[in-house]
C-alpha cells in the first residue's frame, strides 16, 4: 500500500501586508504603461493648451480684454471633459481588460486597491489644475506683452481652491458612476448624458412645472457647481447647502453603492 504524501501548505502568516504607498504607486503607473492610458493623458494636456492658444488668438485679433481668471475658466469645460473619462477609465480597465483577477489576487484587501484607484484620480485632478495655472500664467503673460490693453492678474487661492474642487468633483463623480456599471463605455456615455442631458430636462422641468423649480437647486449637482465659477470667488451659504445635498445624491450614493458593488463583485 502506498503512503500519500502531504504537500505542506504556503504560510505566509509572516509575510508584511502591501504599502497602501506601493498599492498607489502601482495604480498610477496604470494610468499611464499602457498606449490608450499614455494618449488619453496626453491629450488632456494638449486640448487644454489648444483652447489656451485659440483664446488668445481671438483676444489679440479682436482687441478683447481678458486675464488670467478668462484663461482659467475656459479651460473648464476640457478638463471637465476628459478628466472624468480617466476617473470612469482608473476602475474600470481592470474589469474590461480582466486584469480585476490579478489585482485582487495580488492585493485581497479591495477597499485599499479602490481607494488607491481614488487617490490616483484626486493627484491626476490636483497635476490637471496645477498645469492649468500654468498654462494660464503663459496665456497671461504673451497677452500681456503683445496687446495694448493691459492684461488682469486678479485671482485669488480661494478661487484656485474652487477651481480645484470643481474639477474633483468631476474625477469623483466619473469614478462613481464607474463603479456603479464596471463598464467603460456604458459609464462614459451615462456620465456625458448625466452632463448634457439631465442640465437641460431639469432647466425644462423648472421652467413649466413650479413646484420643480424649487427643488430643482436642490437635485441638480451641475447646477449647483455654477457658483464655483464665480469670478470674485464668493459663494453663498445657501449655495454651499445646494452643493451639499446635491452632492450626496449624484455623488456620495452612487460613490457607497459603487463601491459595495466592487467589493461584491464577482472576478472573472
């Protein structure tokens, strides 16, 4: 008779538990090893300087006056494009490309692999804005030198700050909805209509139905970022309050549901 031999088990009781440092470290080389992830930040790059060239193009041919707050807010709606497409794509190429199996086998803990992810999309929206003020400081200083009218360099932190969380906000709200579907193209595409086409069915609905137009600052996250953009930065307590409660419901809940979602999820 022969005896079965007993392959002894792998203990990895002593083995330290992955840096949460090293975890988003190796999300953000994610962003940008492969090809799609490389173009897609380089064309955030690229779009936002191209809106800064043309604006002043258009500002020296007409004779304009503008500053450096007009350089900064017109490239809103650039970042505001593509920094929530790398938010949708930090969570989920993993699901899309398969690689999810790996992840989680490398890393179990899930929570500190989606935070990480979390973490990456915040430094990407801080780097997204710090180039802007760069870029806008350039626009600023050739409109400067080549128009007759002198160029304004009001802009305060507090505006920069506001600035800041805008363009968080949209990363935060792309990443929900990603977690949300854990498909890159149904995420984008309800992102852009929840950008587009919710504004304009909730300006409707105000407009023909009263009641509506009450509780429509209320639910109307897109609406509620409006004051973000005030030129003297100033924002109202009630403002603050829409922005809040607004921000719980297409934010915070998609965020918590996204996420126990993932944590759930099958991998396969």
């Amino acid at each position: 008779m022969s005896t079965a031999t007993l392959t002894p088990a792998l203990d990895v009781s002593g083995t330290a538990p992955t840096p949460f440092s090293r975890l988003v470290r190796t999300e953000l080389r994610k962003t940008y090893d492969t090809r799609s992830g490389l173009w897609l930040l380089i064309s955030i790059a690229v779009v936002t300087a191209l809106v800064m060239v043309i604006q002043v193009s258009v500002a020296l041919a007409q004779d304009l006056e503008v500053g450096f707050n007009d350089f900064l807010t017109s490239t809103s709606f650039s970042i505001g494009f593509l920094l929530p497409v790398l938010g949708i794509l930090l969570l989920t190429s993993e699901w899309s490309q398969r690689t999810a199996m790996v992840s989680f086998s490398l890393e179990p803990r899930r929570t500190l692999v989606i935070v990480a992810k979390l973490v990456v999309g915040i430094i990407y929206a801080v780097a997204a804005v710090l180039v802007t003020l760069l870029l806008a400081t350039v626009c600023t200083a050739v409109f400067d030198a080549l128009s007759d009218i002198p160029a304004d360099w009001d802009f305060t932190v507090k505006q920069t700050l506001l600035f800041l969380l805008l363009q968080v906000f949209g990363m935060l709200t792309g990443f929900a909805f990603a977690a949300l579907l854990l498909n890159s193209p149904a995420a984008i595409v309800l992102y852009f209509a929840y950008s587009f086409i919710l504004p304009t069915i909730f300006g409707i609905g105000a407009e023909l139905i009263g009641w509506f137009h009450d509780i429509q600052p209320w639910i109307d996250f897109n609406n509620a970022q409006v004051p973000l953009f005030d030129t003297d930065g100033s924002v109202s307590g009630q403002e603050w309050a829409h922005l809040a409660v607004s921000g719980v419901i297409w934010l915070v809940i998609p965020l918590v549901i996204g996420f126990w979602r993932v944590l759930r999820a099958e991998v396969k």
